[in-house]
C-alpha cells in the first residue's frame, strides 16, 4: 500500500476532517503553493513583460520559469509550446476556434467521443455550425471503454480532427490516447487531447501520448484556479490564429491592422494570470516530489479498495470500469430509489463531500441510461478513512430510504 | 436538525408514489421547467374549471425533494382558486426562506393545518442548496398558471 498519509496536514482545509472526495471537480491546495503565492505577491509581484523595473523583471521571470516548469513536467522540448490559459475550457476553446474555424471546410470531419466533458464537445459543435464541417462520436462499449473498433471505420480522409479525453471526469476511463492518436494521424488528422483528469494523476510526456494538442488546468492538480495550459507541437500552433485580441499578443498595430506576438505570446491576450503561474509552479514542484508514479499508484489502490467495498452496499451501481487498468481514481455510482442529490446531502452529513449531478458530461448521462450520478475522486491527501465514510454514508442512505428491504 | 427531519415518512411516500404522475388528456395549460445545474425536471399540466384548477398531472425525474415537493403540491392545490394557490405558494416559499423571519404559522400541536402534507418539507430550509429542489415544482406551477414572478 502506498502510503500517502502524512501530506495531509499540507492541506489546511482538510484539518476540520472533511472526507473531501470531489478532487475531479476542483482539488485542494497545499500549503507550500498557498505561500509560494503568498509570497510572490507580497514581494516580487508587478505586470509581466512591459516594464522596464526591476520589479517587472521579476515578475516576467517567475511567470516564464512557470512556463518552463510546465513544460519539464509535461515532458515538452520547447517551452513555447507551453501557452497559459484560464483553464482547461478555454484551452479547448482556443484549439476550437484557433485551429479548427482556420483549418475546417464544409464537409471535413470531427470526430468526438459521446464520453467527453462538455468542454470538449460544446466548442466542436459551435465550430461545426460556423464552419460546415460535420461532428461525429466514438460511441462508448457496455463496459465503459471507447468502441475502437467503432472509431477506426469513422476514420477517413474527411477527418481533420479527432477530439478526446485523456481521462473521463465520469467513469475513469483513460482511453488509449497513443493508439487513438496514432490511428488519427495516418488520416493526416489533428489530435487534441482534454487532459484536465489525465495531468494531475498520470506521468505525460507529450512526445510519448501523441497529441497535438492537450489541454489541463491548474486547479484540478493542487494549484490555484484562474490559470491552465494549452500544450501545442509546434507546427500545430503555427497552424492556429489567435481566438482572443489585445494586449501582449501583438507585433504591431496600427488604426486597421496588426501583426501577432511569437508563440506562445499570441496565444496569451491581456494580463495574465501571473501569481497563479506561480502557484502552479509550486503545484507542480510538490506533486514531483511525491512522484507521478507514486501519485497514480496511490490513486488506483484507493480505488480498488473502494469499488471491492462499494460492491459490499445494497442497491449500488458503479457507473464505470470494474477492472483498475487504464483506470483513474473516480467512482460514479448511482443507488437503487436514492437519487444522486439525495446521496450528497445524506453523505455530507457525514463529511464526505462528493459531487452530485450530471458532471458536465449530459450526453454520456443520457448513454449510460441515468440522469446523475454520486461521484467519489481521490487524490493524494485521501486515505481509506475516507472510503470508510464514504461506505459507511452510503449504507445510512440505503437504511434512510429502505433499500432492500 | 437530523436527516430523519429532512427525510421524513411523507416525504419518501411521495416521492415513491408520486400523486397526479402522468399527463392530462387536453390540458389548457402546460408548463415545464428544469433545474440546469442538477438536471431535475418537471412538467405540468392544468385543466381548468372556470378559475379552479380541476385537474392537475405532473411529470419528472430527480431527487426526493423536488419530486416529493411537485407531488404533495398537485394534491394540495387541486380543486383550488387561482388565488387561493397564490396564497399558498406565498406560504410555501416563506417557509422555505432562509432567515426564517417569515413565519406562516405552521404549529407543531396541529401538523397540516397550514400546509398539509407540504409542512413536512420545512427542514429543507436547513440544507440551503437543497431549496431550488423543494421550489423547482412551485415555479413551474407559475409558468403554468401564467403569472409573473415564475422564476423566483
């Protein structure tokens, strides 16, 4: 058993004994990232990359060491396909409508999967309306897991860009980036990758996965919210125009025209975020030094504990892959005459926080034939303490509502 | 305030058996609504007698409460005037606000007497978020009867 226990006490908002189980959602920050921040604000901070003070100086490398941190961590060659964003959704959005609404004619083809977040589906489908290009779906197995069989006949010329999620946010499934990847490039399509499970729980390289583009956010791995990443090969970025105007993406401007920044700063419009930079810096240093390794480990042993013990409650389905492999740490489940809301509020009373809803993933809720889910995710702070109470909530839920008798 | 006060009899009664469930042959008046964030539904549909509300059916998916909610409130308002269910939507949205100031006179010696079986919906005031599930059912009720204020 990995033990990951004694982190715990980083996280002050873990010190009033919450079960925190929604770490999918939005994960919980640790101390050494709430005082690097701390820090960076209280003495180094000013804009970025316009002044000619010390001060801004400061500031201009704490938020590029960021970027290159992001890129090490990602295992990037060229920092300057790191381009920092709000977050993950405007990531996608950025590839959607820089790439996609430049480089899709009538007719092409996007293929998405029916199991994506709604950040990766919403934005292809608002580019396939501006643009003519028609959308299709990977559809899912019984079992959870992408149809690749169903994936390869879609596959064609006609193809342009094949949309899919490195992790589901619903059923833990982790595709098979590499071999979807691959399979898309030998149509000469694009591959962009929603990442925001995959990075906070897995070792990425961006060389070994295959995509072309890949997009996570800070918030969901330890860091701040606000600041996410949009990673691009290089050719791939050269092929996207800007999606936002403004300040810092520009070379020149003049009354009617302007010509754009290098890469990454095109990408970049506006102020950015420049303390969360520095605060995914730190996140990303901390993770590092628990180890990726030891982190997904860490995850899929909490989950095999859970779901051998979920399989124990009365009237409990588990929304997901049984087996650990190509599995991430988030369990939907849903009850027999409780519904999903009823279980957060029930579980709640007992500390354990989990989500309850459709998790911004509707068109997989209606697949799978429920309309919510309670959904349980772990991280590095949790323990099997907290699956206890999560079991235990779930059996008093049952008890409430008379499940099985 | 425990779960068993939340979660009462009632309340499980309902939403196991929900009252008036299904659709109305030729109903006057349908009104659906959704809670966006949850996903929980209800349609409703009204037949009207004059200004009596004569028949109502509800129809949905979600949780206990909101479930419960839209079928303890077909029953109560079936048969009633347009503006006897004014007051009693009144009722029912002063016992679910949050400060509690308003009180409607629900007295523990004589349950129902105010509200019916909807007095046993009064816990729900303690789990805030759990209010827009309590007042989904109410607010379609609105749409459907075509006054303002629907979306409170």
């Amino acid at each position: 058993m990995t033990d990951l226990s004694h982190l715990k006490a980083d996280f002050p908002v873990l010190s009033n004994g919450v079960h925190f189980l929604d770490s999918a959602a939005s994960s919980q920050k640790p101390i050494p990232v709430l005082e690097a921040m701390d820090h960076f604000a209280r003495t180094s901070y000013a804009n970025v990359h316009r002044g000619a003070y010390k001060l801004s100086v400061a500031a201009t490398d704490a938020y590029e060491a960021a970027r290159r941190r992001v890129a090490r961590f990602i295992g990037a060659t060229d920092e300057r396909e790191v381009i920092f964003t709000r977050g993950a959704t405007t990531s996608l959005n950025t590839v959607a409508f820089g790439w996609g609404q430049q480089n899709l004619n009538p007719g092409d083809r996007i293929i998405s999967t029916e199991i994506e977040h709604h950040a990766n589906l919403v934005p292809w489908q608002m580019v396939a309306k501006r643009t003519g290009a028609v959308l299709d779906h990977v559809p899912m197995t019984d079992d959870f897991r992408l149809d690749l069989d169903a994936y390869e006949a879609k596959l064609g010329p006609d193809v342009k860009v094949v949309a899919v999620t490195g992790m589901s946010n619903v059923l833990g499934t982790m595709p098979p980036v590499r071999r979807i990847a691959d399979l898309a490039h030998s149509h000469g399509a694009r591959v962009v990758v929603d990442a925001a499970q995959l990075v906070p729980h897995s070792t990425i390289d961006v060389n070994d996965l295959g995509a072309d583009f890949l997009a996570f956010s800070s918030h969901k791995m330890l860091g701040p919210t606000g600041i996410g990443v949009l990673w691009g090969r290089m050719d791939a970025l050269e092929e996207t125009e800007p999606f936002e105007g403004g300040g810092e993406m520009i070379s020149d401007v003049t009354l009617f025209d302007a010509t754009w920044a290098d890469i990454p700063h095109r990408f970049e419009a506006g102020t950015p975020p420049i303390v969360e930079a520095v605060g995914l810096h730190a996140a990303i240093d901390y993770l590092d030094s628990i180890g990726m390794d030891q982190v997904l480990r860490h995850d899929r042993e909490l989950t095999e504990i859970a779901l051998d013990r979920l399989g124990d409650v009365p009237g409990i389905h588990i929304q997901g892959p049984r087996e650990l492999e190509d599995r991430g740490g988030v369990i939907s489940m849903s009850m027999d005459g409780v519904h999903a809301h009823d279980l957060a509020t029930i579980l709640d009373e007992g500390g354990v926080a989990v989500r309850a809803g459709h998790h911004c993933a509707k068109p997989l809720m209606r697949r799978i034939g429920v309309a919510a889910t309670a959904r349980a995710s772990f991280y590095v702070y949790n323990t099997e303490e907290d699956i206890d109470a999560l079991v235990n909530g779930l059996r008093r839920a049952g008890d409430l509502f008379g499940v099985g008798s | 305030m425990s779960l068993e006060d939340l979660y009462r009899e009632v309340i499980l009664d309902h939403y196991r058996n929900p009252r008036n469930k299904g659709h109305l042959d030729h109903p006057d008046s349908v009104a659906e609504g959704v809670n966006p964030l949850c996903g929980d539904e209800i349609t409703i549909e009204l037949r009207f007698d004059g200004e009596v509300v004569a028949a109502i059916a509800v129809a949905g998916q979600g949780c206990s409460i909101s479930q419960s909610s839209a079928s303890m409130m077909s029953e109560a308002i079936k048969g009633k005037t347009r503006a006897e269910i004014e007051t009693m939507t009144r009722q029912f949205r002063d016992m679910m606000s949050l400060d509690g100031e308003a009180d409607i006179g629900i007295d523990p010696e004589r349950p129902g007497a105010v509200l019916g079986d909807l007095e046993a919906l009064q816990g729900v005031r303690k789990y805030p978020v759990r209010i827009k599930c309590a007042s989904l059912g109410w607010n379609v009720l609105l749409d459907a009867l075509g006054g303002d204020g629907a979306h409170s």
